[in-house]
C-alpha cells in the first residue's frame, strides 16, 4: 500500500471524524454559545456526516471499524435533529386563501453595492406587493428607487442610520408609523441597527402591524444577542396580529434565533427557504451563485394566516426578495 494512499485514507477519516464532532459540538450550543455558531453550518454538516458515515464504512475494518461507524452516526443523527423537522415542515400545505382581504407583501436586502435599482423595481412590479420593506435601503439606493416607486405605493417610511439601519417601507395602504425612536434620520448616528414599526388596517378594518429590521452577524455572538433581546422588547410591547420581517442575518438552525421565536410566541413563515448568498465576489467580480442559507425570515403572531410565500426574482443583490400573501383573521 503507497504511503500517498494511506495519507489519503487518514485524511478522509480525519474529515468524517471532524464533520461529526462538529456536529455533536454543535448540539451544545444552547449551553455555549460560541458553539451556536456551528449550526449555521447544518446545511453542510449533514450531508458531510453522511459521507462521513459511509467513508468510515468503507475504509475502516475491525474495532476501528465499529468505533468510527458509532461515532460517525451520532454525528449524522445531532445534525438531522435539527435539519429533518425543517425539511418536513416545508412540505405542509398552507391553509386556502379567502376570497377577499389577502395582503400581499415583499421584504428584501437591497444590498449596498448594488446599483441596479430597474432590476430591484421589476421584480417589484412583477410581484405587486401591496408592501414593500427594504434593508440596506442606502442613499445612493433611494436616490433611484424612490422616483420608481412613490407613484404606485404612496405611502412610505425611510430609516437613514449606522450600518444595518437604513431600511424603507411602501405600501399603497395607508399606515401609521410607531414613532418608538428606532428610526434615525441621521446618517451619522452610532445605532447600528434600527427598525420600522407601523400599523395598518385592511380593506375590512382589521388592524394588524409590520415591523422591519436589519441584524448583524452572528459574530461576535453576544452583539447579536442584544439585538435579539432588545428587539423581543419592542416586540412585547405590540397587541394584535403582527408580522416581522427583514435580514437577521441568522439561519432557523441555530439556538439564538430558534429561542428568539418561541419566546416571543411567534411563527415563523419562511421555512426551508434559501435566500442568500445570491451573489459573490470572486474572479475580480460580483458574480452569481446557488444561495444555501436562510437569512431572510418572515414570522407571524396572533392571527396573521400565511397562505403562499416564495423567493421573489433576483435583482443584483446578494439576497433574494422574499414574496408572501396573508390575511387577518
């Protein structure tokens, strides 16, 4: 047997190995977070714990065999814990539109080096939304967009702040903006993150909300965690049926933002969708890609029935738009 051979074979188990400690790790990020971390990850460990599995199948005899093969297994079982429910879940029919009062809505990441704001307006219009919420809505992005927009949704709030706070709502439903201090109008303020509450009523009266936000990443872990529990804040605070939608940067594997929904008794909407990363630089150039992650999340509460949601067209950003009807029971 070559040593080139055996150096191989010792690499493919390090890797089955690996893939399946991290999948274990991974099970203990409600105890530590910094381990959370891992099951942003979950779309890739599980099928690399699958190889894993049957790597260590194949190569290994004996003991070794047996070991490695339990081993292995538990990482295929920690990451399917968390990955089959979300597979199943997305299979599960949405309840029957009615007839009248279905609103339908757009939330998407506009992202900040894009500059195509025709392709951004056409997918729009494609859609027609009957509101629009915006992240990473910029000055140069609003500059082009607005115009676009203003005749056909009317309406409209624009947050101008730090890095994840400048966001935009249209609607062609007139709405009341929650004046709570979340939405700078200063460009130059520290606030990294922001968000827009408001509170409309359908073509029957019934009132419901829609709230907006921009998070960051989930590193370093505990930046985000605030975000979280200050928003949960806010969230407490809002009666009725309610929708929240925007980029949290966060995927619905992980502890922190599957505690963040169940704390505040909420729904959420977007399972199984894969919105971001659209586009990537590499080669000297931003290019297009497969997205793999679900960073893009709609959540209901209290009374809003979802009844279709998809991923929108794609328009130069990094993400895609994310399209829902709903009614208001």
């Amino acid at each position: 047997m070559s040593l080139l051979f055996l150096l191989v074979r010792l690499g493919l188990m390090l890797g089955a190995l690996g893939a399946a400690t991290w999948s274990i790790l991974a099970v203990f990020g409600f105890a530590v977070p910094v381990l959370d971390l891992l099951n942003h990850a979950q779309i890739l460990l599980l099928p690399a714990t699958l190889i894993g599995l049957f790597l260590v199948t194949v190569l290994l005899r004996g003991n070794w065999r047996k070991a490695a093969m339990i081993y292995a297994f538990l990482g295929v079982a920690a990451s399917a814990n968390v990955m089959v429910p979300e597979f199943v879940a997305s299979t599960q029919a949405r309840p029957t539109a009615p007839a009248a009062g279905v609103v339908r809505m757009m939330t998407h990441n506009l992202f900040g080096m894009n500059y195509a704001m025709d392709k951004v307006t056409a997918a729009i219009f494609a859609e027609d939304p009957d509101i629009i919420v915006l992240q990473e809505y910029f000055g140069e992005q609003a500059r082009d967009l607005h115009p676009l927009l203003i005749e056909r949704y009317p309406y409209y709030v624009r947050c101008r702040g730090g890095k994840r706070a400048n966001l935009g709502l249209y609607s062609r439903i007139p709405f009341e903006q929650v004046e709570d201090g979340a939405c700078p109008d200063n460009a130059y303020v520290t606030e990294r993150t922001a968000h827009i509450l408001a509170k409309f009523h359908t073509s029957g009266g019934k009132a419901f909300s829609v709230i907006t936000t921009h998070m960051d990443w989930p590193l370093p872990v505990q930046r985000q965690q605030d975000q979280l529990n200050a928003l949960s804040g806010v969230l407490g605070g809002i009666d009725g049926p309610m929708i929240l939608a925007g980029d949290f940067n966060s995927t619905p594997w992980s502890y922190a933002l599957r505690d963040f929904v169940s704390r505040n008794g909420l729904v959420r909407q977007t399972v199984n969708l894969l919105t971001y990363p659209k586009r990537w630089f590499y080669l000297g150039a931003w290019r297009d890609t497969i997205p793999f992650l679900p960073l893009d999340h709609v959540m209901t509460r209290g009374g809003i029935v979802v009844h279709e949601l998809h991923a929108g067209r794609p328009t130069a950003s990094d993400h895609l738009p994310v399209v829902f009807s709903f009614s208001v029971e």
